[in-house]
C-alpha cells in the first residue's frame, strides 16, 4: 500500500483563483507617471489656469502691461512727488505759455517731455501733464474697477436666483433682464447721468470730485449686470440638477446656502472671464461720458477729461501731443485688458489641452 503525500505539502500549494497577482499598493504611487497623474488630479482651475498664462507670451506681456498701468496710478502722488509737480497747479507765465502767436500754447521747452515736465505741459493752464496722467489713471480705473464690480455682484447673485429657483422667480428677472438689454446703453447713461448728479449732489457722495465718480460707478454697474446675469443663468439651469447640489439638499442645507456655498462658486470661473472683458468697456465708458461732458469735469483728472480738454479748446491742432498721451494710455490699457480677458477665458476653458 502507498503511503499518502505529507500533509504539509499540500498546505503549500496557493490556490489558483484565475486572476493575476496584484502589484504592490505603492506601485502607481512611486512612478513618475503616477505621481503626475496624481498632481493633474490635484491640481486646482485656477492653478491651471495661471500655467497655460505663464507659457502665453501674449498673455504673459499683457498682464504685466496691466500690473504696470495699475501700479502707476496707485503710486500717482509718489510719482508725482518725485516729478517736483502735481496735477493741479498752473502755470501761465510768459516763460511757459506762449503770448503773442497762439496764446496759451506752451512753448517748444514745455511742450514735450523734459526734465523739469516728465510729459510737458498742458496748454491753456500749463499744469504738468505727467501728474495729470496718473492721477488721471487713478480715477479712471478707480470707476472702471468699482462699477465692475457692482455690475458683477448683481449679475452673478440675479442670474444665479434666476436659474436656481425658476418659476415666477426666473420669469421675472429674466423680464427685467430683457428690459436692461433692450435700452440704447450710451443714450440711457448719456440721459440719467445728469439727473443722478443732481440727486446725489446734497449726499456725502455729492462731495467735490466724489460727485462725477460716484455717479458714473453707479450708473455704469446698474446697467452692465444684465448680460452677465443671462450667462449665470444659463450655467445654473444645468448646474442645480448635479449630484453634490442634491447632496447639500439631502442634508438638510437650504436654499441660500446651497446658492452661495455649492452653485455661486461653480460658475466664478464665468465671472472671472466676464469682469475681466467688462473692466475695459468700463474704461472706454467713462473716456467716452468724461469726453462728452457728462462725466468727471475740469479740475479732477481722468483720461477721458484730458481729451475732452484737447478737443474742447481745439488744443488738438496746434499741440497733438497733448492728445497723443491720454489717447495712447487709453489705448494700451484697453488693449492690454482685452488681451488678458482673452487669456483668462481660454485658459479656464475645460476644453483647452491640458499639455
């Protein structure tokens, strides 16, 4: 008779259940390839967002274009301090301004830039163009900035109400939205800016050079929200039918707080873009009401006054450069905020590649 294998041989046998081993847990953790997945999966919108700015030239320049603009208007009365002059004092003497040929039109030692005038000086008054420019920035992108972002508060919390609660809630505001988006927005601005002054005029905002600015940030804002609202609106309608909002719901959480707290922070990627191409129409908003006489006036500076002043006394003809420095900072900041709305909406794109 044969005598049975040992028991212990057969203990030693691994059972065969068809599947191959897995490999060990730190496997995918250790390579390279895993730990940048794992960095793409953590990687936040934003920081996205901030490399693909980074490897655009374009995009690159242009924000430093605006940092530059921004940080020479907060620093306008250091700048100023440092050119020997401010924005505010003339200077109409013989020496300056001329007396006999074209009164009032600086002499060819004044006109253009030099050590003692950075720019020059203004014709007329002789003030120094260089101060007058700063502070003129400073004002300009003070009411392009605060009227920004009046328009987005209002259009972001409207269109998100509008898109979460619907019924009679989003029929109403999308009426009013309607009705924003019908008016002719220069003529409406042009007829209510004059009577909004006056209003104002008794108010604290009514306070010498607060009066035009705060005016102009409140009509602008008032009316620029409609179109940002409809495009909240939209990204909300498919936005409160995902699983976390149901999920904030299923606990208990109200309304509110699942608008402010889980539907608002999704679409910011939206209003970023939005207030980034909505701060240059701001700019080229006040410009065009400061050139037509409606918005900030003689003595407080901003760039669209400085044109209004070139062309009000016909300054343009016989001295282009006092045209030429306001105009082109005007431009240059537009361009430069168009450029890098441009690139903030390409780059918080989920569609862009993510090489």
């Amino acid at each position: 008779m044969k005598r049975a294998e040992p028991l212990t041989q057969i203990q030693s046998v691994e059972p065969n259940t068809g599947s191959p081993p897995l490999p060990p847990a730190t496997t995918l953790a250790t390579t390279p390839e895993g730990t940048a997945a794992a960095t793409a999966e953590a990687r936040s919108l934003l920081a996205t967002a901030w490399m693909r700015i980074r490897r655009s030239k374009i995009a690159l320049t242009s924000l430093c274009v605006v940092v530059a603009i921004m940080l020479f208007a907060v620093l306008a009365p250091v700048l100023s301090a440092m050119s020997g002059n401010d924005p505010f004092t003339s200077n109409t003497s013989p020496e300056v301004l001329d007396d006999f040929q074209t009164p009032g039109l600086p002499l060819p030692g004044y006109m253009y830039p030099s050590a003692q005038h950075w720019l020059g000086v203004e014709p007329g008054l002789g003030r120094d163009l260089f101060a007058r420019l700063a502070y003129g920035g400073q004002v300009s992108l003070t009411i392009a900035l605060l009227s920004t972002a009046v328009s987005v508060v209002l259009g972001t919390v409207l269109g998100a109400a509008a898109g979460y609660f619907g019924g009679k809630t989003d029929a109403i505001i999308s009426r009013i939205m309607d009705l924003f988006l019908a008016f002719p927005h220069l003529l409406l601005v042009l007829s209510l800016t004059p009577i909004l002054q006056s209003r104002l005029r008794d108010t604290p905002l009514g306070e010498g050079s607060f009066l035009p600015m705060a005016s102009l940030v409140i009509i602008l804002g008032f009316f620029g929200w409609a179109y940002l609202a409809r495009i909240v609106r939209g990204q909300v309608l498919s936005l409160r039918e995902r699983e976390f909002v149901e999920a904030a719901r299923s606990f208990g959480a109200s309304h509110l707080s699942v608008l402010f707290k889980q539907i608002i922070p999704n679409v910011m990627g939206v209003v970023l873009v939005y207030a980034t191409m909505l701060i240059p129409t701001n700019i080229s908003a006040e410009a065009a009401l400061s050139f037509l006489g409606v918005g900030v006036k003689d003595p407080t500076p901003s760039w669209g006054q400085m044109l209004n002043a070139a062309q009000s006394g016909n300054w343009y003809l016989s001295d282009p450069w006092f045209l030429a420095v306001p105009g082109v900072m005007l431009i240059v900041t537009v361009l430069a905020f168009n450029l890098l709305g441009d690139a903030v909406r390409d780059a918080l794109d989920p569609k862009a590649s993510r090489h």
